[in-house]
C-alpha cells in the first residue's frame, strides 16, 4: 500500500490519497496535524510528501507518525522547498525550512534521543520545478556536485526550488 500524505490536488493512482480538505480523489480526509493518524502501524510500502513538510506544526512529530505507519524497509519520498527559493519567504503559510543536510538529523549519526530515525538513500538539490525546467540538466549537476559548497557560498546568487529525499524507515 502507498500513500499520498496532504495530496492537495495532486491525486495519484495506486496510492491512499490523504488531505485535509474533502477533494475529488481524496480517500482519506484527514489534518496531517493532528496525531495519531488514522492507519494501523506499518500499513505502507511508500509514503509520498510532496510540498508539505514546510507546513506542518511540528515536524519531529509528523517523521514519528511516517515512521508509524510505515512498514520495514518502506520507502518515503519528500520534495520540499530549498531555503534559498524566494517561495519558502513568501508563502506565509510555510513555517519551515529546509536545507540539503536537514534529514541528516534523522539518521543514527546524530544524537537527539527523541527523532525518529531513517537511512538516507538518496538526496538532491533541484534547480527548478517551474517554466525553465530544461535549466535542470545543466545548473543540477553543478549544484549537487558538492551541495555544502554550494549552501555555503553560491545558493543566494543561484537560488534553487526545491530538495528531493529519499528515506529508508529501519524498524
């Protein structure tokens, strides 16, 4: 079983479609901020979060519910606004934001007792989800050929969108 996490209208096939607001397509109507939420533990192979960790209340909370639901070796998928993207300060419901390295925190290598822990699989910096698309196959590579450098010292002069996550949950 998958499942689309605050799908908005962004409804997918194959997936458990889980919003807030009562859309076409929305299977399950339900506030990402409010805990538990309602599914079994280790109900999902997959869990899609495509724009809506930077909403949440309480983003430690929100990793512990994923982990909940998730089942061994589950896969979760995040896309979540870059800090440098002009977007992340101007949606004013956005109340957090993300760097390349924020989920390294939700590894075993780093020593809060309290966060839930996931292996990486993969992350990427992506330059651009909007008109100029065809700008990635050039301005990717080079961002993410050495993504401390560039969050250091270039990413206000060549702002990207967004940082794609793949996590693993461990049980």
């Amino acid at each position: 079983m998958k499942l689309n996490l605050a799908c908005g209208k962004d409804i997918k096939q194959g997936y458990v479609n889980m919003d807030w607001v009562k859309l076409d397509g929305v299977d399950v109507i339900h506030n990402i901020d409010k805990f538990p939420w309602p599914f079994k533990d280790n109900s999902f192979d997959e869990i899609y979060c495509s724009h809506i960790l930077e909403h949440v209340d309480d983003l430690i909370k929100v990793m512990k519910e994923i982990k909940r639901i998730g089942k061994n070796n589950a896969e979760i998928i995040i896309r979540v606004p870059h800090f440098s993207c002009g977007v992340s300060y101007r949606d004013p419901t956005h109340k957090r934001l993300f760097s390349y390295f924020t989920f390294d925190y939700f590894t075993e290598g780093y020593f809060y007792k309290d966060m839930p822990k996931f292996k990486i699989q993969e992350k990427k910096l992506n330059f651009t989800r909007a008109n100029f698309t065809f700008l990635n196959v050039f301005l990717n590579p080079i961002i993410n050929l050495s993504p401390i450098i560039y969050e250091r010292l270039f990413c206000w002069m060549l702002p990207c969108a967004e940082v794609l996550f793949k996590l693993k949950i461990e049980k």
